[in-house]
C-alpha cells in the first residue's frame, strides 16, 4: 500500500488551470522522481501534498484512506514533511538550534529554561543516524556547505516524525560534489524505509535514485514509468521535450537545406 497516492488530482485557480488529472503513488523504501521544467506544475502538486493548497478535484489518500490535508500542520500530522530549496533556516544561528527551530526542548524543572545541552547531543546523534559527520553543531549554519544544510533539514525532518519526505529541488543551487551528498543521504532516506518524493528538474540526479518517474508539463502528467522502463537517455530526451524536439530539429534541418 502506498503511503501517500494522488488520484487525478486537479488544481484550477480561476479560470486557470495549474493541474490536470494527476496520478501518483510513494511507497515506503522508494523514491519517485517528479521531474518538469519551470512552469510544469511542480509547485502546484508540492504545495497540495504539502497541505498548503487543498485540490480542486481528485483524491488525495495516505495509507490507503482519503484525507483532507488542511495546512501544512494537517500534513505532518500524516508524516509527511516538505524541506524547500530555501531551507528555512536562520544562517548566523548554530546548526543544532536550527535543528530545533520552533520545537526546543526545555528543562523539566523551572526555571524551564532551553535545555541546550539535550539539543547539541541530539542533533549530533541523528546526523549520525543519516552518516553526516559534523564535528562541532555549535557553528552557524550558514558556514556549512549547501550540501551539508540539505542534508541536516533532511535529519530534522525524519527526527520530528517524518514518513514521507518531499525534496524540493535540493541539488538546484549545488555543485557537483555537493549534489553527489544530497544524493547519497536520499538513497539512505530510502534504505531507511522512508518515501521520498524528489523533486527536480536535473534528469541525471533523478536517475542516480529514483525508483519511480513521474513528468510534468504544463500541468499535465506527461509520463510515469519505472526505472526498469527507461533509460537516462530516454528520460532526458522526454525532459527536454522529446517528439516535439525531434519534429522542430527535422524541421530546421529541412530550412537549411
């Protein structure tokens, strides 16, 4: 059973149509790739898995039964947890209290104050969980590498309940050697047992680890396969516009003749 399957889901604003007839399953231990170009329609479905926007039409079921995600809240009450390519994360502040942003721990007795040794310590333990090795989580985050500030938005996520994880293009703004390390913690994200839903619009990086592909355009779902079914060749050449693309380089070939 999946965890979470979109039923064509729909979203119109107005008289415009940002989605159409949307269909989607994430599995427990697999990550589905949803891949589009700006103006796709990425956005749009984020937001509604999300809980940010509700559908205009379709189903929307975790574990199996319909459910009306309200807010944000809604949606992580189900597990599932959005990290953004923004991150959300105040740079000057140290990684471990970025960690518990919003969430503090305090201690039990009064004064009640924040219990920052119980925060380091945690924090510490689950980026060990997910093999990111920091030696010092009192420095601020913004010195951390881009790689590095996905993967420990990534930790937080699972260490606050999450099930399902939604990666708002997380190698977008990263070099190569940085996107190989977002790329290794999705794959253990998966081996862990949780669905990740990896947004992108880098053919390539969606290939390295994704179980399952889904491709928008223009709100519409253009193609869902497997991995066994396609190639990285034939997932570019449908990403950067396939038939249509092939068609405009016969047509321009034919006017230089």
């Amino acid at each position: 059973m999946p965890l979470v399957e979109l039923k064509n889901i729909g979203k119109m604003y107005g008289n415009i149509t940002a989605l159409k007839g949307i269909s989607l399953r994430v599995h427990a231990g697999e990550v589905t790739g949803i891949l589009g170009d700006n103006g796709a329609g990425k956005s749009t479905l984020i937001k509604i898995i999300a809980g940010y926007h509700p559908p205009s039409e379709g189903e929307l079921l975790v574990d199996g039964e319909p459910a009306r995600l309200a807010s944000p809240k809604d949606a992580l009450g189900k597990g599932i947890a959005t990290v953004y390519q923004n991150l959300a994360v105040v740079p000057l502040m140290p990684v471990w209290r970025n960690f518990f942003l919003g969430q503090e721990l305090r201690k039990k007795s009064f004064p009640f104050s924040l219990d920052s040794n119980a925060m380091r310590a945690t924090t510490l333990s689950e980026l060990a969980k997910m093999g990111i090795e920091l030696p010092d989580v009192d420095v601020p985050i913004g010195s951390l590498s881009g790689g590095q500030r996905q993967c420990v938005a990534i930790a937080r996520a699972v260490f606050f309940g999450a099930r399902v994880l939604i990666l708002d293009e997380p190698t977008a703004a990263l070099g190569v050697k940085q996107s190989g390390v977002v790329l290794k913690y999705i794959t253990a994200a998966k081996e862990a047992g949780f669905g990740v839903v990896f947004i992108t619009h880098n053919p390539h990086h969606a290939h390295m680890v994704g179980d399952h592909f889904v491709l928008l355009n223009r709100g519409r779902q253009k193609l869902d396969c497997s991995y066994d079914d396609i190639t990285l060749e034939h997932l570019t050449q449908e990403m950067a516009g396939g038939d249509e693309l092939e068609a405009l380089s016969h047509e321009l070939r034919g006017k230089d003749a």
